[in-house]
C-alpha cells in the first residue's frame, strides 16, 4: 500500500511538471552544458538485521540461546539536498550526462524487537528484550544518465554509485542490559527513471525514481549469559526506493 501511495504521488508529481511547463512558453533548446540545482525527496526500504552466534560451539543448548536470530526494521524519512550534473545533446534526440548528488537524510527505523528467546514482544517484561535500531545521516550518489528528448522534456534512465553512512544499534542485549552501537560508510549502486522538464533556457523541473542497495554493515558484539559470554555476529541489510522533485539551473 505504501508503495502505492508513493507511485501515485510520483505521477502527480510528474504531471504537475507537465502542467508547469505547458504554462511557461519554453522553447525546445540543446541540453548540452552544466547545470545545478536542489532537490527533496522522501525514501522508503528497509534494515534487515541477521545474527549468528558461537552458542554452539559452547554447548549452550539452543532453546536457551538461539544460534541465530534477526528483525526487520522499515527505514523511512525524508531526505533533501543539491546536485551538479553535465549533460550532452547529440543533435538526434539522445542524451548522454552525468551527475553527482549528496543529500542529508532523517531515515530511520522503529524499533525492532530481535526474535530472540521466542519472544517478539519489546514490551516484554522479561530481561531479554532486545531492540535493533538503524538510521542514516547521509546519502551520495554518483549517475550517468542517458536519455531521449521529447519536444521541452527529457525522458531518461540513470544508474551507479551510492555511498551513504549509516549506523545500526542493539540496545538492552543480555542479563547486563549492554548497549551496542556500530556507524560505517557503505557503498553499493543504484539505478532509476526520471523526466526533466525545462521551463526557460536555464531553469528546469524534474521528477525521478532511484532504487538503492548498498549492501550491509557488520556488528560484532558479545551477550553475557548466566555462564560464558556468546559472541555474536550479526549484518544488517539497506535498500530503500527514493522519489525525489528537483529545481535546476542550467549555465
């Protein structure tokens, strides 16, 4: 439902361009050259967490200590920022650019209770109950993008590379209670569809999707049982859909 609902405010988006530029008397004209702008966006996905632990090999019995265990946390927010792009107009219809952007974000994920004990209760009352958190304070990419102009439009598909920073937590772990948190800089790709829009010889409007893996970040800690500590290892997984509308001005 909720990626139906961010669809269809992409179409709206897309047709309030349309509607934009119908209004303003552009010119079609060459795409060819720098341009920059800003852009906001909203961002939906997910932080899946998995654990495995050394339980096992310490002959702890499983229903005491599962082997393995993990949450899935939905990571959402909105993010905004700027971008500086290059495109090439061939003369025939194609163009070829690329583009970098950076973008502060507010993702993050509800608490998400580990699946540990059997019990999926964060409320719980008993001591293990175990919360995984994950956020993000940053996102860049880096895109080509090639496409085809349709009278003042350009109609494209974009893909490359994604960076972002993020970091996952594990609070109230263990008879202790321990707290643990882990931040890294993940890098993975991305890849998307977008329309631009240009509404006088410098000033464009564009609306576009992005798909974004980037991969997981590891976080070792240790649980402190009645008898030995139990190391675990655990991942958590980031990808998340991207809707974004952006102001650019062409030089």
């Amino acid at each position: 439902m909720k990626s139906a609902i961010l669809g269809s405010t992409l179409l709206v988006m897309l047709a309030g361009v349309a509607n934009a530029a119908d209004i303003v008397d552009a010119p079609a004209s060459d795409w060819t050259g720098i341009y920059a702008g800003v852009f906001g966006g909203y961002a939906w996905g997910s932080a899946d967490l998995s654990s495995t632990t050394n339980a096992e090999d310490l002959s702890i019995p499983s229903q005491a200590i599962p082997y393995s265990f993990g949450a899935d946390g939905d990571l959402e927010g909105w993010l905004g920022g700027a971008q500086v792009g290059y495109d090439y107009d061939f003369g025939s219809g194609f163009v070829l650019g690329a583009v970098a952007d950076w973008a502060i974000t507010g993702l993050e994920t509800d608490a998400a209770c580990l699946e540990d004990f059997g019990r999926e209760d964060c409320n719980d009352p008993d001591p293990f109950h175990t919360e995984g958190n994950a956020s993000m304070d940053w996102l860049a990419t880096f895109r080509a993008r090639a496409g085809f102009t349709a009278g003042d439009a350009l109609i494209y598909a974009t893909g490359g590379l994604a960076v972002a920073n993020v970091e996952v937590s594990i609070d109230n772990l263990g008879f202790n209670g321990d707290n643990y948190s882990d931040s890294d800089t993940l890098t993975g790709w991305t890849a998307g569809a977008g329309i631009e829009y240009r509404l006088t010889e410098n000033v464009s409007l564009g609306a576009e999707y992005l798909y974004v893996d980037l991969g997981s970040v590891e976080t070792n800690y240790e649980l402190q049982t009645q008898g030995p500590v139990v190391d675990i290892n655990s991942e958590t997984d980031f990808t998340m859909n991207i809707v974004k509308a952006s102001l650019n001005y062409r030089f």
